[in-house]
C-alpha cells in the first residue's frame, strides 16, 4: 500500500508541476514577466514598470497598475504603490487593501526578512526614514535619515546625524549610532570610527 501511494504522490507531484509550467508558459507567451510565486500566484508584467498577479490558473487577479516593493508571499502580501498612493495588498483578496497616509512613500531596498520569515518595508515620512511589516504594524518609527537593509538576520543599519548603528526590525539598539561607517561583510558587520580600530559585529552578539 505504502508503494503505490508514493506511486500516486510522485504521479500527483509531477502533475502538479507540469500543470504550473505550463501556466507560466502561457504567461510567458503574453507578458514579458511572468515570474511564479511560492504559493501558485505569478507576478507579471509587460515592461518591467507596470506589474500585476495572476493565479494558478493564469487569470489576473491585480491588474497591471501597480510598482511592487516587497512581496510577502508567506502571508500573500505585497507592498505597492498605485495611481501614486501606497498600500498593503492580500492578493488573495485583492479587495483587502490597506491603504496608507498619503505622506507615505515606500522606498526600493534589498528585500529584507527576518528569522522567523516575516518581511518588512523601509518607508518614508516627511523626510524620515521607518520600518512597518506587512499587516501595517509599526516597527521602527520615522525618526532616522536613513534605514539600510543587511539582507540577513534581524538587524538594519540605522543612520542619523551622519553617524550610523545597528538597529533590530523592533528598533532594539544592538550598536549604538557613533560609527561613521558600517560594512556588511560575510556573516558579519564591520564597525569603522575615525581615530579607532575596527569593530567587528557577529550577528547574535547583542552587545551595545
């Protein structure tokens, strides 16, 4: 019995497959992008400046009027902006939209996420720089001139007066803001001040 399951979930796995390629082929044949999504969806778009979805089926289900930012396909949420206001998509429900403040402008960056695989957006805000997660939770207030991503663990590179630190996505200080400047390295921060020898920062060393 255990043979001929696994018979049937290999036969269902590659159905399954081959039934999705050939939805982004489809797509592929229309628009100029048809990348798939974790979760059966695919972002499309015709000239790389207009995106829209579509779903496992290949119907639209957002129309090809909208900038991406971050798409948080964990929780099927996009970060957009469209006819030049900034929202909060479920393209699930594309009807479920949160829209923001109108002094609200997303802001392009490395797609930043977090251990426990939550994504966030660095925004602006009557010229400061903030950090929300997908449900619109603030998690770092605008308050900095400028909120790096690191592209790895939990920790931005925060700068203010032109000084920078290290902040964590709750705006914890892991290195305070007093170095002229950070570099990312492999697996690790490189602290420089002028006048001092280098720091090196390890992620999960929380230490001010």
């Amino acid at each position: 019995m255990k043979y001929f399951l696994f018979i049937f979930l290999f036969i269902s796995s590659e159905y399954t497959f081959s039934q999705q390629q050939n939805v982004q082929d489809s797509l592929s044949s229309v628009f100029a992008i048809a990348r798939s999504l974790d979760d059966g969806f695919y972002v499309i778009s015709n000239d790389n400046e207009n995106f829209g979805i579509a779903d496992s089926l290949g119907k639209i289900v957002l129309p090809l009027e909208y900038k991406f930012y971050t798409i948080d396909s964990n929780y099927h949420k996009i970060f957009a902006k469209r006819l030049g206001k900034s929202q909060i998509i479920d393209y699930t429900s594309p009807n479920s939209v949160i829209y923001l403040d109108e002094n609200i402008n997303f802001i392009t960056t490395t797609k930043h996420y977090a251990s426990n695989e939550k994504f966030f957006q660095i925004f602006s805000f009557k010229g400061k720089i903030g950090l929300i997660d997908s449900y619109n939770n603030l998690m770092i207030s605008p308050v900095y001139d400028e909120i790096i991503s690191s592209n790895r663990w939990d920790y931005f590179i925060v700068k203010l007066n032109d000084k920078f630190g290290i902040v964590d996505y709750q705006n914890n200080f892991i290195k305070k803001i007093k170095y002229d400047e950070i570099v990312v390295g492999k697996e690790r921060f490189i602290l420089k001040k002028k006048g001092n020898k280098h720091e090196v920062f390890l992620p999960g060393l929380n230490r001010i």
